[in-house]
C-alpha cells in the first residue's frame, strides 16, 4: 500500500509504502505528519488527506499544494487550510 506525502514547503508528492499491519501503518501515519492524533480528511470515496489535527495550535508552515488538493475537492471551506505535512492515503489504509 504507497502513500504520497505532500511537504508545506514543496509542490511535489514523496511515496512511501506504509505497513500493511493496521498498528504500524497508523504510527508510521503519525510519524509523517508528527503528531498523536491524525485528523482525516475525506477528498473522494476512495482518497483521503491525513494531517496533524493540532497542527494548527503550534508554530506551523501553510501547506498550499495540499490545501489546493482540500479546496478543489470542497473537503474543506474555501477560507480554511492545511497546516504542515499530509498524506494521501487510498481508503483501505483508514480502518
């Protein structure tokens, strides 16, 4: 199973394969993106944006290529964006 991490400060997508075991596919998640909690972010039935739920409370870098991904798949409000790293995930990697 591969994922694209989409970096604040580059346009360009990085795949990983992430673990098939459900348990080390969520730590490798939370390691991407640096946080416990992962907040997930629905853009089509079958693609999801994973990203730091409390990235926002910390200092943090405006993730604009993911943000235009969120925007262009009205997955969230057209005044809001992302903070710090996501990844895109194939919905078999959510449980």
């Amino acid at each position: 199973m591969q994922a694209d991490i989409i970096y604040p400060w580059t346009h360009d997508a990085v795949t990983v394969a992430l673990p098939l075991n459900l348990a080390e596919r969520l730590a490798k998640l939370r390691q991407i993106v640096c946080g416990e909690m992962l907040q997930i972010v629905p853009l089509h039935e079958d693609t999801f944006m994973c990203i730091r739920e409390d990235a926002k409370l910390h200092v943090h870098i405006k993730n604009n290529e993911a943000t235009r991904i969120a925007h262009m798949a009205s997955a969230i409000d057209q005044t809001d964006y992302i903070a710090g790293t996501a990844v895109i995930v194939p919905r078999q990697a959510i449980p």
